[in-house]
C-alpha cells in the first residue's frame, strides 16, 4: 500500500486486478472513504450498470480471504494488507444471468470462463467440450479451414485438467458452429450452459463433516451444499435454513424443514472448518448469499450476530441493494421505456383516467406478477413487532387519554382529586423562561381584572395568595417524592440484575459440566449437537487438563 501527502490530505494508492491475470486498475482513495468508493470507481472504468452483482477481495496477512465491506472505511480494513492488492470478481452469481446486460455480462462470461480454469466450475467432459467451444469461438472467431490447422486448440486454456480428448471435442464441436454468430449469442449460450451445473456460483470452502470427512461447502443464489469428489452430497435450500451461526471452528446450520407427512422437522447439522478466521468468512459469505437472493429490500435488513457464548461474537449488517430491488428497477426501467415508446395517439388514450370497465392492460403485465410469488408477498409483521402500529395490531390497543372539557372543570373545582398527575406534571416540567413567561400573564390578567371590577377585598387575595402557595408546595412534595422513588427504583433494578446476571450463568456452567460428565442415556442426543461438541473438544476438554494439571486430579 502506497501513499503520499498532497495539501496535508493522504491520499492511499492500490492495484485492482480484473478478471483478466494481465488487465489491472491502479486506483486511490482517502482515509475517509468507504469500500462502497472504490467498486463505484471500478465500475465506471468499466462501464458496469449492475454493480451490485461484483465486489473486491483480498488477502490479509494470515492468507485469508475477505471481501471488502462497502459500508466500512477502506484503510480500517486492509490496514495490515501489504502491498495492497484487490481483485475484482463477481459476488453474486444471478439466477438469471441473461439478465444482465452490457459489460456486466461480459465480466460474467469471464468469470465463468476463470471458474471452469481454475476448476471451481466442475462438469463432465462433454460438458467442458461445448464451454470450450464457446471458448475458442470467442476469441478466434468462427472456424476458417486455412487458419485453424493442426491442433489449434492447444494453445488455449480451457480447463483446469485440459486432455487431448477434449481439445479434439472442443475442436469438432467449434467445426460445427454456424458461422457469422454475435458476440453476444456466444455469451448467452455460454452462461446457460454454466447456469444448468450444480458448481454454478460456488466457491468451495474447505471442510470436514462430523465424521471427519474431507467436504468442501458451496453457497449460491439457491442454497448451501457440500460436494465430495465433485458431486454434490447435501443442499440445504435457502427456504429450509432457518439459522446460520458458528462457534469457533465449527459452521453450524439451523434447518426447519416439512416431511413428507407436513410436519415441520427441525434439524441442526455442523462443519468444521479449517480455521476460526476461515469458519467467520464462510459465515458472512453465507450471510450476505442468503440474505441478497431472499430479502425483499435492504432495509428489512437486520443486524446479524454469529458465535456462541463461548466464542468471540461477530456482527454484521447487509449493505446495498437486493435481487428483487434490482429485477423491480429494471421492471419498472422497462415500464418507462414502454409509455416513451408508445404512440401520441395511444398516449392520449392511456391518460384517460382508468375505470373498472376499462382495465389497464399494460400496467397488469409490468407489475410484479411476473416475478415469483413468494418475492412480493412479505408480511407486514405481526403485532408482536414493537415498531407496529395500532391499526395492524387491534388486540393491543393503546389507554386512551380522554379530555376534560371546561365546564367539566367548573363543575368539579380544582381541587377535586380526579385531576390526573400528568397534568401537574405538564405543567411545571417547562423551561424556567417559559414559567416565568407563564406566571407575568397571570399577573397581569389578575391586576387587570382588580382595576376593572374591584370587588375582591385584600382578605380575598391574600386568602387566594395563601391557597396558591399551600398548593405550589404540596405540587413540590409530590415533584419530590416522584423523583425519590424513580431513583429508589434504578438502584432497585441494577442491585437485582447483578446477582440474577451471575446466577444463571453459574447455572449453566454447572448444567453444561454435568451434561459432559454424566453418562445418562436422556443426554446422549444432546452431547452430539454440534454445539456441544464444539463446547467439549475446545473449551472444556483444555480447560480440565490445566485444572488437573494445576491442581491435582480434582476431576
């Protein structure tokens, strides 16, 4: 990482590698700036419309991976990163990536054709023979008999483990290609073609299972899955995770699934990752996966907390737009460019205003009917939400403040006691200017009405001077007491909780020993939670040799 000073602003400098090993970007950026920066600076170089699909990664210097947070300062997270060096990659494989458009397919095609190099695109060899045909197709053009001679195909890379075998397929399969083909049908077909494997958008992570076998975990647009020798073995779809959460090395899945006899099942299934670094980027990356291709917008995005109470707690809160407010845009981009290119005359019709005889034919196809149901219907919440209001929860309405009318306090008097405490309570919690403001207009209300009636005696004012003072001083007394007793209650709360705080966590240090230690049959299913295992084997295991070795044999 580079930087230098130029009118006593720091300016860092960092390297952008593309997708292309050869093609890179040399960018700055100042301490203030955001990761949300430098991918926007990236993607006007390279004319990207549909930047919330890519992202930039790098290394630190433990040799883990992270991407970098577009909601965090830059230089917070590469602080320890030299040289700094990032990668710009695609984050956010699309369901449908004939959707995209311009450059942004462009850098997908190329990101699927690094992914089929670099082995992460797993497929058979007929499989590979028709990417690799699209391959050659893209960058020597349609096959010419005088040019492509011998093995042409050779000097390619197509795949990771490239054979003679499917150098000779890849080259019958180019020989057949119709000529004159567009650059961009050539993409299209490629994506499709990568869009129907299992390996699409997975970036394998290093795993071992509770058996101890070696698995390596994907997560895309559909769910998370394992794979063993290339196959997938498990996928968890996104509507059956229920939780997601890891403690300490351990990657742990919540699933709540329906059976066959539409019971809900409820199952907890655990991975060990290489490392605790390693275990937290396979939990934010699954994160970030689900909550882009399921959440309706950004905003119901919540604060996600991973790591047990054992482990270091990690938060992280989604930043950027989700799938389904991008395909809305586009709908609604769609929308628009259909009402510009409609005709005056057809124009003036649509501005007659709707009538239930007279249906609007274009607004029924633009609207979200075309997107997956389950994408548009989310519930407002329920009135167990403490942001909702009344009106969505009636079982939970609000004490109503009923108002007192004058002739009502004529009747009763001021002294009455059904006068609430609010209303003292409104009336003397003001600013002192405002009371002083307050007490000159009833002064001068007072000397006025004197002048022109004068038919109060001085017994009269100062009986009422007298009465003023008796109830300014009792309204002071309870002012008083209301204060004592919120302080008496705060002293009450905090000597409560402090005890209840060390009580229970005694309890569950005793609970989970005894859980360890006892050798009942009614715990067995419970000491094979990955949870427990994880508690056993990292903590307690440790934590009772050095006792016994500090100690004696206590245990």
């Amino acid at each position: 990482m580079f930087k230098s000073r130029s009118e006593g602003n720091v300016v860092y400098k960092c390297t952008v590698r593309l997708l292309e090993d050869l093609d890179v970007l040399e960018c700055e950026f100042q301490p203030h700036h955001k990761g949300n920066f430098l991918l926007d600076y990236v993607c006007e170089q390279l004319e990207i419309s549909e930047k919330d699909y890519f992202g930039l990664r790098f290394v630190d210097s433990g040799k883990q991976r992270h991407w970098l947070d577009l909601a965090k300062t830059i230089i917070k997270q590469v602080k320890d990163v030299e040289p700094l060096i990032l990668s710009f990659r695609v984050k956010f494989y699309p369901a449908d990536p004939c959707r995209l458009t311009g450059y942004g397919k462009v850098m997908l095609f190329q990101q699927l054709k690094r992914d089929l190099r670099h082995g992460r695109l797993y497929c058979s060899v007929g499989e590979a023979a028709a990417l690799g045909a699209l391959i050659v197709q893209d960058e020597l053009g349609d096959f010419d008999s005088e040019t492509h001679t011998g093995e042409y195909v050779s000097s390619l890379k197509i795949a990771l483990r490239q054979s003679e075998q499917l150098e000779k397929k890849a080259m019958e399969l180019h020989r057949k290609r119709e000529p004159g083909q567009e650059t961009v049908a050539v993409y299209d077909e490629f994506v499709s073609i990568a869009r129907s494997l299992e390996t699409y958008g997975i970036d394998p992570h290093p795993v071992k299972d509770h058996r101890g076998t070696q698995l390596y975990l994907g997560i895309n647009f559909s769910g998370i899955s394992t794979f063993a020798a290339g196959r997938r073995a498990q996928h968890f779809r996104w509507p059956e995770v229920h939780k997601i959460n890891f403690e300490g090395k351990m990657f742990i899945i919540h699933l709540a699934y329906t059976d066959d006899r539409r019971e809900v099942k409820k199952h907890t299934v655990g991975f060990k990752c290489p490392s605790g670094s390693a275990c937290r980027y396979v939990w934010r990356c699954a994160i970030e996966q689900m909550l882009f291709f399921t959440l309706p917008t950004s905003q119901h995005a919540s604060v996600m907390s991973g790591g047990g109470f054992f482990s270091w707690g990690t938060k992280f809160r989604y930043s950027g737009r989700t799938e389904r407010e991008i395909l809305s845009e586009s709908l609604n981009a769609l929308r628009q460019q259909k009402m510009n290119n409609t005709s005056p005359s057809k124009r003036k019709a649509q501005s007659v205003p709707a009538t239930p005889s007279s249906p609007q034919g274009d607004l029924a196809e633009i609207r979200y009917s075309s997107l997956p149901r389950s994408t548009m219907s989310e519930p407002l919440g329920g009135c167990n939400d403490h942001m909702a209001s009344s009106v969505y929860c009636p079982d939970n309405a609000l004490p109503t403040l009923e108002t007192v009318s004058e002739e009502a306090r004529k009747t009763n008097g001021e002294s009455n006691d059904h006068l609430s405490d609010y209303y003292f309570r409104d009336s003397f919690d003001h600013s002192s200017s405002e009371s002083g403001f307050a007490s000159n207009v009833i002064e001068n209300r007072l000397g006025s009405h004197l002048h022109h009636r004068q038919t109060y005696t001085s017994d009269h004012i100062s009986s009422l001077a007298m009465h003023s003072m008796a109830n300014n001083s009792s309204i002071v007394q309870q002012q008083n007491a209301s204060n004592s007793a919120k302080n008496l209650k705060k002293f009450s709360l905090i000597q409560a909780f402090v005890p209840s705080f060390f009580f229970v966590v005694v309890v569950l240090a005793v609970s989970a020993v005894y859980i360890l230690e006892s050798d009942s049959e009614m715990f067995s299913t419970m000491k094979n939670w990955p949870e427990m295992i994880c508690l056993r084997y990292q903590y307690y295991q440790p934590l009772k040799e050095f006792l016994t070795k500090k100690f004696g044999a206590i245990f």
